[in-house]
C-alpha cells in the first residue's frame, strides 16, 4: 500500500476547524504556559484530570475546551483565570437610570391599602 500525504489536511498532518483563530491562539497559549512550567503533556494532563489525547487536541486548536477544563489546566499550571462579564450590548438610557437610581435611594414605594 502507498503512504497518503497529509497535504489534504492542511499541512502539518492537523485539520484545523475554519475559523477557529481564538482557539488556536488558546491553545499556543496553553502550550507556551505548559513548557514554561516544564510539563509534559501527559504530566500536565494528569494534574489537570483530562486526557493526554484531549490536551494535544485543545494546544493544536482542534478543541473546544469547557470553562471548567480551563480552570483545571490553569489551576494545574499554578495560574489564575480572571473571566468578566461581557458588556451590555443595550445602551443606557440615561433618564431611565436617573429614575431607577432614585427609586433605590427612596426605598420601596408604600400604598395605601384598601379600607
């Protein structure tokens, strides 16, 4: 049997899916942060409880990991992960958060009750 080359998958032998940039920076991050620590995959793998298969694929941009292996990987690598809302795509009416603002200084408005 003939060798197939790995050209049809974009060159290095791995598909990267189309588009995904942010996850292929993510995982060069990753990478960079695991080498500094002078991990192994497998060793870093075994810290963070994932598999050593699933880390190659998440460095190689191949995997979407969740919040929660993040969290593992960065507490696995002695790091903390800062994650802020994002922006509120609404502008603020300024009136509407004058009066809002009002209402909080004011307390709870009182009605009469029915007699």
């Amino acid at each position: 049997m003939t060798k197939r080359s790995d050209a049809r998958a974009g060159g290095g032998g791995r598909a990267t899916p189309a588009g995904n940039d942010f996850g292929t920076r993510l995982g060069g991050m990753i990478r960079t942060l695991r080498r500094r620590a002078k991990l192994t995959q497998a060793e870093l793998a075994l810290k963070a409880g994932i598999d050593r298969n699933y880390l190659r694929a998440i460095e190689g941009g191949e995997a979407n990991p969740s919040l929660q292996v993040l969290t593992a990987l960065a507490k696995a690598l002695k790091l903390e992960i800062l994650v802020s809302p994002p922006p509120d795509p609404r502008p603020i009416d300024p009136v509407s958060f004058q009066a809002a603002l009002e209402r909080t200084k004011r307390g709870p408005e009182r009605r009469p009750r029915p007699s």
